[in-house]
C-alpha cells in the first residue's frame, strides 16, 4: 500500500510540474498515464483477492 500511495504522489508531483513549467507538457502525460496504470494495478490485485476468497 505505501508503494501505491508513493506512485500516487509522484504522479501528482510530475503532472503539477509539467503543467506549471511551459515545455514541459510530457510530465504532465507521463503523470497522468503513471497514475492510469497504478490505478490498474491496485483493481487487478484488488480482484485477485476477492477470487481467492471465494
């Protein structure tokens, strides 16, 4: 979970960056598709977990 939360925060952190400094655009999509994809992560092992329950 703290390494959810972590990725989170940078993701945040990148996409605040990106959009405060003119020419740095590619922060803000790389914050934005790090956040996607740990979003993604946490469902799929959310979903492991409540199969091996059943």
């Amino acid at each position: 979970m703290a390494l959810f939360l972590l990725v989170v925060i940078l993701a945040i952190l990148l996409g605040i960056i990106g959009v405060a400094v003119h020419g740095l655009f590619y922060l803000l999509v790389i914050g934005i598709v790090l956040l996607i994809a740990d979003l993604v992560f946490v469902g799929v092992r959310a979903s492991r977990r409540r199969g091996a329950q059943r």
